[in-house]
C-alpha cells in the first residue's frame, strides 16, 4: 500500500518555507523536461503546489499524473527525504531543508541543508542544445547531487534514489515489465555529413561527434559554490520537524556491502509489456523503454521491488540487496520502484557528486502521411546507435561537456536578454528562461540528420500535431537559438499539401488532432482558420529564409506559398466569420488583428516572390499590400477615441484589443504599417493595464489574456511600455496561484487560469520576441532577381 496522503496532516506543510527563489519562484519547477513525453515538474502555485519545494510532493508530468521520483540522505545513520514523498510506514521521516532554488534555462538547482552539517546541491539538467541535431534527438535528463560537509566535520553519508513504474504509462493498470543490467562507456554516435543550417550563436554547420572526457560519480563538477544556509532558514513540517541532529533515531551502522560486478552504467530499464505504440494515455506515452543509470561503482547496490520495501531497506541497513523482482504487474499494483543506493563514504566539504541520468528511447516517433503516404517515422536517435544502451552510455559518458555547453547555452541567453532589458529589475531573463526547456519540450526530432522533421505536439489546449498556430507563437525561439529548426518543422506542412492530400486552397492548420499521429486531415475535416494559417505560413517561411539566405527552400515551395497568398488576397481586406488562433473566442467578423496578419502576409509574399524571380508577382502583392493597408488604416483605428486604440472590428469605437500581429511587420521588416499604429498603441496600452497585465480583448473574454501575445506587444513597444508588460508578466509568474507548467491564458485580475487551463504549451516560445526581432531586417527591400 503506497501511503501518499500522510503528509497531508502536516508533514509536508510548507507555511514556514523560507527557501530563495531565483530569478522567481515559476508555478511549476521544470525537472526533467526534454519532449512531450518526458516532461516532469515540481508544482508551487498554491493551488495544490507546496511552494516550490523538492521533498514533501510527488514531481508530476503536466498533465498532473504523478511521476514518481524519490531521494533519500542517510547521513551518520540517519535519514532523510530530499526528493519527492516517499513516506515509509513505521519509519520516522525527516526531511532535508532547503535553502534556495535557482533556474536557468537548461538547469533546476536546489540547494539543500541536511540537519545543519551536511550540504547537497541537486542539479536538474535537460540539455536543450538547439545547434546539435544529436543531443536534440534523445529526451533524456541527468540529475547531478553533489554533497559536502558544511560543519566542519567528517561525515558518513549514503544516498539513494528510485524511479516509479508510473514514468511508463499514463494507464496506471497496465503492466509494467523490467530489468536491470550494466553497459560499458565505449559508444560512439555514427556521423553523417553536416546538415546546411546556421547553428546557434554563431553560423557553423559541422557535426562532429567524439568520445569526451567520462565523467566519474567521484569528480567535482563546476557549479557555483552553493550560497551560506543561515540559521532558521528552510521549510519546516508542523509534528516531525527536521530534529536536531543527536536527537534523531539511529539505524545500523554504516554499511559494508560493496558491488561485486564493477565498471560501466549500471541501469534499470522499465517498460509498458504490451507496446502500443502512437498511443497515450492522459498524455503520457503508451510506448517506448525507459532507463534510469548511474556509473557501475563498487558503492553501488540496487534493487527493484515495491516501493516501502525498497525504501525501507534503504533507511534501515543504507544499502540495497542486488536483486530484482520478476513479478511484473499493473503501475499501481504495489507500486514497483526502481532503486540505487550509494555509499560516499566520508564526506568533507570538499565536494562528492553522483550523477543520475533518465532517458526514454523509443524507436519510431511518429506516423505522418508523408508524399507516398502514411509512414511511421523513426526517432532521430536511431540514426546514430544501434542500440538503446549505446545511445545512453554516450550520452552518460558526454556529462561534462554537455554541461559546459549548457552552461553557456545558459549564460549566452542571459546576456542577450538583459541586453535588451532596459528596466531596473532586469525581469526579462526570469522569462526566457523559464521558456527554454517548456517550449523546446513539446518537440520530437525525428526521421534522418539529412532530412530532419521536427513534430511539436500542442499540449494541454488539445493533443494536434503541427498546429500552424502555435508554431507561429512558438518560433521567436527558434529565429533566436536556431533558425533552421522552423524549417525542420515547416517542412511536413508543406511535404502534406504538396502531395495534395490537403483539399482546399487555404493553409492546413494542423497534421492530426491526436500527437503522434501526423496522418492529416485527407477528408479536409480540420479545424478552420484559413486567413491566420495562410498569414502564419508566409511570414515564418520568409522569417526563415531572411535569417538564413536560404532563398531556394522559398522557390521550392513557391507555388504553394503563392496559391495561400492568392486567398488571401481574396479574404483579408474583410475577414468573414471565421476563427482566428484564439479559437476559444469562436467565429469572428472584421477581426483587424486578423486583417492586418494577411496584409502583412501579402506583403511577405512580394518579399518571397522578389527573392525567387518573380518580379511581376512582387511588384503586384506589395501594390495589393499597400492599397489594403490604406484601407485599414481608416477601417481599423478609432483616431477620434481618447486615448487613440485600434479597435478590435472594424468601426466598432467601444472595442479595442492586443494588436499582436503588427509584430510580424517589425520582425520581417517589411515597414508596410506606418510608425504612428506603434506609437498609438504603445500609448495606449498603458491606459488598460489591470493588476496582472492587458486584457486579450475587451469583448467577452472575462479579463482573460495571453502571455504570447503580450510578448509580442512588448517587442514592438515603446521602452516603458516594454517594461511595463515585462515587470508585470513576471510579478504575476512569481505570485499566479496557478500549479501547473507556465501558462499562456490567465486572469490578468486574479492571476489565476483563464477559462480554460492552458499549461506546459510551446507558444511560450514567445517569450524570445524581443531578442528575435536583433535579427530582423532594417530594410523591407530585396532587389528583384531572375528566374
């Protein structure tokens, strides 16, 4: 019986938490967040979170289901609960107190302090490396604890750590198999010629992939030393308190039982028995084998079983027994956990680490109706071992230097965003790096480094795949970290509609309503927004190939790009009823938002057909463009209202909203909008600020609004008005009671969700708008070429 709700009664009561936040405290901690499938958080919104501490709550995958993940410290025979919640009946549990939390954009660091004399700093690290296919390729996570003596003292100290069988699948009745095993560190990816793209920072197009350094549990990583733990400080359990450090209850002494089979990773591999792939349940994968490694030292001892029996023979005796249940059963049938424990001998401030890695491996990704067909398509990975274990031996052994270019990753996003950020409180950063791991997180890289497709899964909202829509929001990211990522996932939109499989003249919105299954929509049975995802698809494809110089991809898909330009030369200038991306607010008429996307669109479209030889195509859209624009201009804004807005329709005074569109025009440079529609809405923004940030709309959306569009406001913004939306876009992350990943749709006056609890959604990737628009164009000419 697995007894998760003892600490409702006030074990894991967090009312005298006095951890520090760093840059914020988010609504959900990113733990190991690497795909759709491996996304675990830690909640901290006061609607069900515990305010943003590692022990005492279960992680939970985004969609709330539990992932269990649980950390124990036995220090001088005593131990204590630094992960998770993993209570054992007829045991005291204590719990370690933690002192701070700080995140960065591929990395969560918890600080802990162990009864006043011994450290731990637990670091969480999702590699996001946009300028590497391969390390895209695989979701996998490590988990480096490093531990040191911080009274002075001499300490004996073991640790442990398990895994549940509830990683596996959403359905908690399915059957869970497992093994365990051990691999050596020998493997090597195979190469393949460089992929021709610009790489993040800077323009380079190798691939070389080389054995690095191995890392050793032993080794002292570089992280900065871990800040002073104050006396009183961290979170404290109302009737079993973390004792003073004589007083708590003693078990045997420190254990003598080393692991007779050394060398290599030692891993427990946990699966569903029955496989089905390209399916979920409650958004978790229904497929695909999950390991949990550390290196194969002579301290380490393991165990599979139940999970109070695995833990209690951790607490008592500080080892595990080498053995493995084969009694495979449901998820939720006594709880199966998978167990390491690890003996670290004397600990002295200099610092001891053990290095953890999580990793799923699955074979094919998704399926696609591809030119020939529906095919399944295979995870990246594949390409570049032949097995499961060699792909986690490499990518164990890459420890260190993956974490240097983390590392970097990390810091090169904080000075770019602090460059941009002209406000006192430099809160810019406390978003784009929280945006990092949640937004690249929704992406599978799959099919050949010489042909890659990347598949975004929407999340939350609904399961679709490659919603046009989201993309769109999603890809400031990408024009930042690496511009060829949105070809990547541009590409299968245009391989599907160009095989003909799309029945109408206007852009697609999605390739399947359920991720992974990109089979499309043959029978033209979508979700409708055909002037927003023919806009979408011009600008990004422009947007790529303006960063790139890549103007063949542009003539490539030519015809294409010109058959949604057409339409929307036919349905811009005014819109009928039909939905626009926020689809929640139903069928709209005389949207300007809406408008002013296709105008922008037409424009873009003279831009792509002046850069493919097509002159008398340029010089005909961007007339069109102009002439739209004109009408607009009078259609759109209300110039006698005080103060001066757009209105959200046309000639209806009493309506105004985000103008978030008018982006693009800046991001592309295309200069078709004049300076003045900038300036009147930067002005005007101001005037309707509520506690928490502007409101979408005033026309019946509740005081609801979206975070990716006030970004995109913000980046086109006046200085103040910039500031303004940043500093209070993050005062409302630091306070939202909201519990869940970092959602885009939320009451601007109570900080709360929206009407509908959007959370963990890749259009986060939005946060990158100031910082994609360092790249924009300065001149909207392009001097025509011949065909």
């Amino acid at each position: 019986m697995r007894l998760r709700e003892l600490l409702f009664a006030g074990i894991a009561a967090l009312s005298n938490a006095q951890s520090t936040f760093n840059p914020l405290r988010p609504p959900s901690l990113p733990l190991a967040v690497r795909s759709p499938y491996m996304s675990t958080w830690q909640a901290a919104g006061s609607d069900g979170g515990n305010g943003g501490y590692l022990a005492g709550q279960w992680p939970t995958f985004h969609s709330g289901g539990i992932t269990g993940w649980a950390g124990y410290i036995r220090v001088d025979n005593i131990t204590y609960i630094w992960l998770g919640d993993p209570v054992v009946p007829d045991e005291t549990n204590y719990y370690v107190t933690q002192t701070d939390y700080t995140y960065t954009a591929t990395r969560s660091i918890f600080t802990m302090d162990v009864a006043g004399v011994v450290g731990m700093t637990i670091t969480m690290t999702s590699p996001v490396l946009p300028d590497t296919i391969l390390e895209m390729s695989l979701p996998y996570t490590y988990m480096d604890v490093q531990v040191y003596s911080i009274d002075g003292k001499d300490h004996e100290v073991q640790l442990y750590t398990d895994i549940s069988a509830e990683w596996v699948a959403g359905d908690r009745s399915a059957t869970a198999q497992w093994s365990y095993g051990t691999t050596d560190t020998s493997a090597s990816p195979k190469e393949f010629g460089p992929v021709s793209s610009p790489t993040w920072p800077a323009s380079t197009a190798a691939t070389t992939y080389a054995t690095r350094t191995a890392y050793s549990h032993q080794a002292s990583v570089s992280h900065p030393a871990p800040p002073p733990v104050a006396s009183g400080q961290g979170h404290h359990y109302p009737g079993i308190k973390s004792p003073p450090f004589q007083a708590a209850k003693n078990h045997s002494n420190t254990p003598l039982v080393t692991n007779s089979k050394t060398g290599g990773i030692a891993y427990h591999k946990v699966w569903r028995q029955q496989q089905l792939e390209f399916a979920e349940y409650a958004s978790q994968a229904e497929w695909g084998y999950w390991y949990y490694a550390t290196d194969n030292v002579k301290e380490l001892t393991y165990q599979s079983a139940q999970d109070i029996k695995v833990r209690a023979n951790f607490i008592n005796d500080g080892f595990l027994p080498d053995t493995e249940s084969t009694n495979y059963r449901g998820i939720d049938d006594d709880y199966p956990v998978f167990g390491f424990a690890l003996d670290m001998g004397k600990v002295n401030k200099k610092k001891k680490s053990a290095l953890f890695q999580l990793s799923l491996h699955q074979q094919n990704c998704v399926q696609f109706e591809a030119a020939a067909g529906n095919e399944s398509v295979p995870c990246m990975w594949t390409n570049y071992f032949d097995s499961d274990t060699a792909a986690l031996s490499y990518f164990y052994n890459e420890y260190t230097s993956i974490l240097s270019e983390c590392e970097s990753f990390d810091s090169q996003i904080k000075t770019d965003s602090d460059k941009v950020d002209t406000s006192d409180g430099k809160n810019y950063y406390s978003l784009t790096a929280l945006a990092v791991r949640q937004a690249f997180g929704a992406l599978e890289y799959t099919n050949t480094p010489t042909q890659p497709w990347v598949f975004l899964k929407e999340i939350s909202s609904d399961g679709n795949v490659q919603t046009v829509d989201v993309i769109f929001p999603f890809h400031p990211i990408a024009i930042y970290t690496n511009a060829t990522i949105l070809r990547y996932m541009l590409d299968p939109l245009f391989i599907n509609q160009e095989a003909g499989w799309w029945p109408y003249q206007f852009s697609i919105h999605d390739l399947g309503d359920s991720f992974p299954n990109a089979t499309g929509h043959n029978n033209g049975n979508d979700e409708m927004q055909p002037v927003e995802e023919c806009g979408n698809m011009i600008i990004m494809a422009l947007a790529y190939a303006q960063r790139t110089g890549d103007d063949a991809y542009l003539a490539e898909n030519y015809d294409l790009l010109k058959q949604w330009n057409d339409y929307l030369v036919s349905d811009s200038l005014i819109p009928a009823y039909q939905l626009s991306t926020d689809d929640f607010l139903g069928e709209i008429v005389n949207n300007t938002n809406l408008a002013l996307k296709g105008m922008i669109g037409i424009e873009a479209m003279a831009q792509i057909a002046n850069r493919t030889g097509h002159t008398e195509d340029g010089i005909n859209y961007t007339t069109i463009a102009h002439e739209y624009i004109e009408k607009w201009y009078g259609w759109a804004m209300c110039y006698n209202c005080t103060p001066e807005h757009e209105q959200f329709q046309y000639n209806n005074e009493s309506t105004w909203g985000l103008l978030y569109n008018l982006y693009a025009d800046r991001e592309l440079g295309t200069q078709l909008v004049k300076q003045e529609i900038y300036d009147i809405q930067s002005r005007f923004y101001p005037t309707v600020f509520q506690q928490y940030g502007v409101p979408l709309h005033n026309v019946g959306v509740d005081d609801g609004t979206k975070t990716d569009w006030e970004l995109f406001c913000a980046a086109i913004a006046s200085e103040s008005t910039k500031n303004q939306f940043i500093s209070i876009i993050a005062e409302w992350l630091n306070e939202t009671p909201t519990n869940r990943p970092f959602t885009d749709f939320y009451n601007v006056a109570t900080g709360n969700f929206g009407e509908d609890e959007f959370y963990a959604r890749p259009v986060i990737g939005a946060m990158f708008s100031l910082l994609a628009l360092e790249s924009a164009p300065t001149s909207p000419y392009v001097t025509p070429v011949s065909l």
